[in-house]
C-alpha cells in the first residue's frame, strides 16, 4: 500500500510539474494582415522568438481597419499585446493613445528615418511603395508599353480596364489618388483639384472599386484587371501565385508605404511585447520577413543574395525617388475625404 501511494505522489508530483511548466508558456496575441503576411510571419520569423522566450504568438488576423477597431474597442482591457497596421492608420492609432513608446534599442538605430513614427510610439516593419501594377499578359496581347505615370490611369485606351482601391478602405487607392491630386496642382490640405479632375480623367477608365487585394487578384486572374495602384512586394506576392503581373515604376514617383507595429498600451504583457517589437526589427527577423514572404526590410543592415537580394537592390534604387505624405494633414481631413469619394465617385 505505502508502494502505491509513492507511486501516486509521484504521479502527482508528475502532473503538477507539468501543469506548472505549461502555465509558464505565456501567450501573445498579434493583430496583422491575415494572408501572405500571416503565414510569413507564422511559419519563418516568429517561431524564433517563440523557442527563445518560451512564448506562444498567435496572430489576429484582418485588414489594417479591422485591427485598429478592434484595438479601440478593447483599450480599456487590451486583448492585444501588438498589432501591424498601415502607416497612415498607425499615425490614428497613436493619436487614440492605443500605442506605448518602443525604448531605443540597437536595432531602432538602424532604421530607416522614415521608420520613426512619432518618436518611436510605433516602428515600421516593413518598407515598400505604392506605384502601378499592371496584368502583363493584357499588355503583350494589346501591345502596350508598361505605364510610366500617374497619369497614364487616365489613358483612354485603358477605358472599363482600370481597377481603383476605395481610398476610405484601401493606402493603395489613398496613394494613387493624392498623386493624381498632387500632378493637378493639389496637396494634402487641398484636393479639390483630384475630384474635379476625377470625372474626366481616371473615373470613365474605371472598371470597378475594390477594397481589398483578394478581390483584385481575382480580377486579375479573370482578365478583367489590366492596371491598379499597386507595390513591388504585392506584385512579388502576386507572381509567386502564378499571377501575370509586374510592376511599373512612375516619372512622378512612388508613395512610401511602410506596414508598422505598435506595442499596445496597458496590455498584460508589456515587457515581453515590447522585446518581441525589438526583435521583428532585428536583422534576422527582417530578413526572414525578405527571404520567406518578399516584405522588404527597414532595418538598413539586412543584406541577402540570390532572388530577395535583388528584390532588396530594387526596393532601395525605388525609395531613391519615392514620396512621402503628410499624414498628419491627411487624418485631420481624411473623414471629410470618404464621404466625398462615396458621394462623387462611388455613388
């Protein structure tokens, strides 16, 4: 009898043991993109950091949107403890006091400027730019030469081939349109000169509005898609599926587009989600990020060979002429900006 009692304790002893090193394995909970960056981020950079500090990271999935809600929902119980958001909705995020500051760190040394968004309140993860894709395939059969401007949107050759994200929805579209704006004499406290210039122009080419890459893949795959706002990482992404599409640069220049990440304010794991905010900006998580998903770094140590290395060389000869918006001024406007793009262009 004294036998099996040992035996039990022992059991016991057993099983509290590993009720007790199961309950050390803290959970994090990311919101990001669902898709291509999901499983980039899932399968090549967090697993890493996850076998490092004995941490579970489960993504959240959905758009830049759909986060930000939900993280404004939760702020007085954070069920978040990161979240990956578009630059210009990350500058809202910050302003709704839904982000902690990231300390200075070896790897925010070696960010690109850009990357500091208000003093660190977020970092970008990652760089890209927002130019013009275009459905080679449509292309070769009409025998056209690849777009080399904004304008060319507008080319009545184009008419019912054109595909435009909804700027209330999409950094795409945004982009696409306060560059269109910026060639009629606009800037971001003024865009009256797009919307007049809209119905003449880019409107009559205009196939449909989407507001999501899921939809323009489809479109594009169908043949309906010939050319959109696009970037070089998305038209990486898009190729990889088989997809015919490439990337054209414009004469007037690219829209910086970062995808950034902000440690939540208040949530239950601060010291931890601000270590895993240091490391996605190490170089080896970027790089992972590069060589597993084509999301280019901002992390200006990362280097690569082969196919990522020149997606890398292409990336930083783009950022050489690229562009930058005026965030601030676009989200003190920004709201003001939809209801008009609903009311005038998708009525």
């Amino acid at each position: 009898m004294k036998h099996i009692l040992t035996g039990l304790g022992a059991i016991a002893a057993l099983c509290c043991g590993m009720v007790t090193a199961q309950a050390a394995t803290r959970t994090l909970y990311v919101g990001m993109n669902g898709g291509a960056m999901e499983k980039t981020y899932s399968e090549h950079v967090f697993k890493a950091f996850e076998k490092a500090n004995d941490v579970k990271i489960v993504v959240v999935p959905g758009t830049s949107s759909d986060i930000l809600a939900k993280s404004l929902a939760a702020r007085a119980k954070p069920q978040l403890h990161l979240m990956f958001l578009d630059d210009g909705l990350m500058y809202r995020a910050i302003r709704m006091g839904l982000c902690e500051r990231q300390p200075a760190s070896a790897n925010t040394k070696k960010l690109y400027p850009q990357a500091h968004i208000e003093n660190d309140m977020a970092t970008g993860v990652t760089m890209s730019m927002t130019g013009i894709g275009y459905n080679t395939k449509i292309f070769k059969e009409k025998g056209w030469a690849p777009p080399t401007s904004w304008q060319d949107l507008g080319d009545p050759k184009y008419k019912g081939k054109v595909v435009f994200q909804s700027i209330p929805s999409s950094t795409f579209g945004l982009h696409g349109f306060l560059m269109l704006n910026r060639i009629r004499g606009g800037n971001e406290s003024n865009v009256e000169p797009g919307f007049k210039a809209w119905p003449q122009t880019v409107g009559p080419n205009v196939l449909e509005y989407v507001s999501n890459s899921a939809k323009l893949s489809e479109m594009v795959q169908s043949g309906e898609a010939a050319v959109f706002p696009f970037t070089p990482s998305m038209t990486t992404i898009f190729q990889s599926r088989g997809l015919p599409v490439a990337y054209a640069p414009t004469k007037e220049g690219a829209v910086v587009l970062m995808v950034a990440q902000c440690v939540i304010a208040n949530n239950t794991e601060q010291e931890l989600s601000q270590k895993l905010a240091a490391y996605l900006l190490s170089v080896d998580a970027q790089k992972a990020a590069l060589e597993g998903g084509s999301y280019n770094p901002t992390n200006t140590d990362v280097a690569a060979t082969g196919k990522a290395g020149q997606e890398l060389a292409q990336m930083k000869e783009y950022l050489k002429t690229a562009v930058t918006v005026d965030w601030a001024q676009i989200n003190q406007n920004r709201s003001n900006w939809d209801r008009q793009w609903n009311r005038q262009v998708e009525r």
